[in-house]
C-alpha cells in the first residue's frame, strides 16, 4: 500500500513536471550549465597537468642543460646574436671529473642543412648527439635501432629520423635502411625515432634530424665546440648543489675568456620543473573557482525557479492538504518535481561537455581527457546542490497553512 502510495505520488510530480513547460526548462538549462560547467573547466584543467607531465617526461629526469650564452662584448659593445665557442671539449671533460653525481651526459651540435631524399627535399635543424642522449631523454626509436658509441667514435654516417621528418621525406614508408643526403653527404637511415610532440620550447623535435656526435662535428659543420650539454645528475636532491658546481668549474676555466659577464648558462631542471608546476596550480585554482561559481549560479537558479513555482501553486497545495495529503507526501510530490528538471539537465550538462572540451583540448594542444570518474563525480556532486536547494523550497511547501492557502488569491 505504501509502495503504490509513492508511485502515485511521483506519477503526479512527473505530471506536474511536463505541464509546467517553462519552469521545466529553466531548472534543465541551469542545471546544462552547472554540470556543464563542473566537468570542463576540472577535465580541462587535468588535461593542462597532463600536458605539463608529458613535457616533463619527455624532457627527461634530472637535467642540467649548459649553454654558450648568445652575445659577447666586442670592443666594450655588446654585440647581440654572436655565435659564442667557448663550451668546448677540455671543459666538458673538467665538469665530469669534478661533478661526481653526472651519471650521464651528452654534449650536442645544432645546426641547419637541406635534406635530400630521392627528388623529396628539406630544410631542417640537425641535432648531433651521443648515443647516451636518447635515454636521457626516455627517447625510444619506433623502428630500426638507435645509433651506438661505436657509431660515434668513428664519426659514422647514420642518421635517425624524428617522426614529422620521416614522414615528410618518405610518407607513410618506413624510411629504415633507405639512403638520404644532408649538404650533399649520403648518410644511412638508421630508424624513426617515436612521436613526441612539441617540448616545454617552441622546438618541434619530431621535425628534426638525429646524427652521431663527431659525425656532425667533422663531416658536417667542421667545428672542435658544443652547442650544448647535458648531464643527467643521479638525484633530484643533488640538482641544485650538482648545477653550482658546474657553473664553478666553468667560472674557473672561462674567467679570462669573458671579463664582463659569463659567457655560459647552467640551466636548472628543476627550476623548470617547479615554474610548470605552479603555472599549474594557478591554473587549476582559477578554474576550480570558475566552476564553483558556475555551479553556485547554476544552484540559485533552481532555487528561484523552484522558489516561484512553491508560491504560485499555494492554492493547489491548500487544496491537497484539506482532501488528506499529508506533509510528507507533499514534501515528496514536490521534491520529485524540482529535482527531475536538474537530473535530466545533469545528463544533458555531460553530452554537451564532450564537445566542448574537445574543442578546447584541441586549441590548447593538449590531450583529451573525459575520465568515467568526472563524469559521474560531477553529476552526482551537482544534484546533491541541487537537492539542498531544492528541499527548501519543499519545506516552504509543507509549512503553508491549508486554510491560509485556500484563501489565497
């Protein structure tokens, strides 16, 4: 009996609930853009981290990245933009037998030439490398093999392919034991390395080319200096002391080379690292507020309308309690009847979030994410709002005086 008692009772809520079209539609449009609101601005701001973390990974654990800087005084001016070839082998050599805590290094040469592959030609950046720089950088290949310190030690002419740049010379071919040519020199494709994407730079690394230290050095560009170098320092604790000592080594060797200021850069990554990591944190804190306001908007206006809709319907609720409702059944008629347009906003708030989050993930270029977890916290986190509004507005209902209500114009 009071089981059919309550199926009635939602029966009459349900119908209540599509006659009153309008106030139907604002309790699914508030509760569209609260639920809405909730699932993009936290998925877009987990998708943001996720990027960062990406980056990082790629980036490779405990870096220490040393630069020649790019302007040099000449004759007391400053000359911005200069090629500066200072960093060169006896000073790497200096920081490995004084840094203890470099478990791996790599130093590296950049520069630009034409590629050539059968009547496909392009222009990109060449990065020489030592076979430690790949791991370094959790950098694995997608086919073939990576490049050896034999490979090294005998300036060896192979080449590995960043993954934009295989598919530009070769299309959708795997370039593995094809030949290419770079500033007329014929080199052998060793493998693709796999996909990374842009880094923390503005460096595409999958658009350049990756050759064997000495080879780019003595084929290539015929220099004896570095344009960089990395040391992969054995702790995260150590990055700060390991980063101050190789500046001193560098201090030391180079004091009478620049005069004015130093000419070389020790770059933290740790420091890196940390920047990210708070640009996260004020991201995240934003968005939460964003969608905290959203969802306190979203609320209010489900109380309102809920609010307005008790008042008017004063006369029908005098009128149910004189033929014998009880408080509780009007408690419930009405609860059924506020909350339904929020539940079913709820549902739609989630369909149209998909898209739009796409769309925002898209133009940030970072990856989709739309967890099951989000998607069924933030529903569930919104009705329990919508609810406590809602049972106000109840309460308001059941405390109208019958004999007061039937009286009411």
């Amino acid at each position: 009996m009071a089981l059919a008692r309550s199926l009635r009772i939602v029966a009459i809520a349900l119908r209540n609930f599509r006659r009153a079209r309008l106030q139907a539609s604002l309790a699914i449009l508030a509760a569209v853009v609260g639920t809405g609101g909730v699932v993009v601005c936290t998925e877009y701001a987990s998708a943001g981290r996720q990027k960062i973390l990406d980056q990082l990974q790629r980036l490779g654990s405990n870096l220490v990245i040393v630069t020649p800087q790019q302007s040099r005084a000449v004759g007391g001016r400053a000359r911005t933009g200069a090629i500066v070839t200072t960093l060169r082998e006896p000073d790497y050599r200096a920081i490995l037998a004084a840094v203890p805590e470099i478990d791996a290094s790599s130093p590296t040469a950049v520069a630009v030439f034409r590629i050539r592959a059968g009547d496909l030609t392009k222009t990109t950046t060449i990065v020489g490398c030592t076979s430690q720089y790949f791991a370094m950088r959790n950098w694995p290949a997608q086919s073939g093999t990576l490049f050896d310190n034999a490979a090294d030690r005998t300036a060896r002419r192979v080449v590995l392919l960043g993954s934009i740049a295989a598919r530009d010379l070769f299309g959708p071919l795997d370039p593995t034991g094809r030949r290419i040519s770079i500033n007329r020199v014929p080199f052998l494709v060793a493998g693709v390395l796999a996909e990374r994407g842009q880094g923390l730079d503005a460096a595409n690394e999958d658009a350049q080319v990756y050759l064997p230290l000495q080879t780019v050095m003595r084929r290539l560009m015929n220099v004896n200096y570095y344009t960089s170098v990395l040391f992969q320092i054995h702790s995260w604790q150590t990055m700060d002391p390991s980063a101050e000592a190789i500046a001193d080594v560098l201090g030391r060797r180079h004091r009478f080379v620049s005069l004015n200021a130093p000419d070389f850069q020790v770059q933290n990554q740790r420091s890196l690292i940390e920047t990210q990591l708070a640009a996260y944190r004020r991201l995240s804190f934003f968005l939460s507020w964003i969608a905290a306001s959203t969802l306190m908007v979203a609320s209010l206006g489900i109380f309102g309308v809920s609010w307005i809709g008790v008042g008017q319907r004063a006369k029908e609720i005098g009128a149910c309690r004189a033929i014998g409702a009880t408080g509780r059944d009007i408690l419930a008629q009405f609860f059924v009847e506020s909350i339904a347009g929020p539940a079913l906003g709820c549902g739609v708030g989630i369909a149209v979030a998909w898209p739009v989050l796409r769309a925002l993930d898209l133009r940030a270029q970072q990856p989709f994410l739309f967890s099951g977890r989000m998607t069924s916290g933030a529903p569930l986190f919104s009705i329990l709002v919508y609810c406590a509004s809602t049972i106000v507005c109840c309460w308001r209902a059941i405390r109208i005086d019958p004999s007061v209500a039937l009286r009411s114009e």
